[in-house]
C-alpha cells in the first residue's frame, strides 16, 4: 500500500538534506523523497514501513517527530474542457439570387430597380 510519510526534521544546511535523502532514499519501497529545509520537513512517499524512516532518519543524528502517516495525496485534475458552443456555418448558397437577362428562367429580384425579370 502506498504512503506519504511527512516527518519534522531539522534541516540546517545542504549537507544535512543530502545526507537525509541519501539515508531514506536507500529503504526499499521508497519511490519518493523530498527535504524541505524552510519548512523543516521530509515527506516520503512509497510502500515503505513509517517505523524504518524513522530509525535512518535517526541514525543521520536528527530529531524527527512525526507530522503525518497516510495515503497520498490525489494528484490535481487538469480542469474540464468545455465544449465550446457550436457556431452556426453561414448557407454557402447565397440567399438572393439574380440573374442575367440571358437565362430563360430567371428570379425576380426583391430590389427596387432589378436588373433581371421573369420571362
């Protein structure tokens, strides 16, 4: 089953971080280690035991005290795609239609002076 571990640890300098990683990263079932120095935390995620971060976390010579043990967080979903509305095509066929004189069957335009007629 897979855990995040966050465990409160004093993270003084670089070398201390390194150390921490190196030390927890080796457990096996660890899939994820991140030291978090502002805010003084290790946050392990993986199907490893809490109990054997703890006793590496200790033999690194630190403090721990225990922040939280459970699943991990769900990742965020990427936000829902709406669809946009559909935009009505505009009729590729002209509305109004005249035509020259020269056809046999022509539309009578709705234009005051057409220069077409019915014939």
């Amino acid at each position: 089953m897979v855990q995040r571990t966050v465990l409160k640890v004093d993270i003084s300098c670089l070398k201390c971080k390194k150390k921490l990683i190196k030390a927890v990263s080796g457990l096996e079932g660890v899939d994820k280690v991140e030291a978090d120095a502002a805010k003084g935390t290790l946050t392990v995620t993986g199907e490893c035991d809490p109990y054997e971060i703890i006793v590496r976390t200790r033999k690194v010579g630190k403090f721990v005290e225990v922040v939280s043990i459970g699943p991990p967080p769900a990742p965020p979903k990427p936000p829902e795609k709406k669809p946009e509305p559909k935009k009505e095509k505009p009729d590729p066929r002209p509305q109004h239609i005249c035509m020259p004189c020269d056809y046999a069957i022509v539309r009578a335009c709705d234009e005051p002076n057409p220069s077409c007629s019915i014939m």
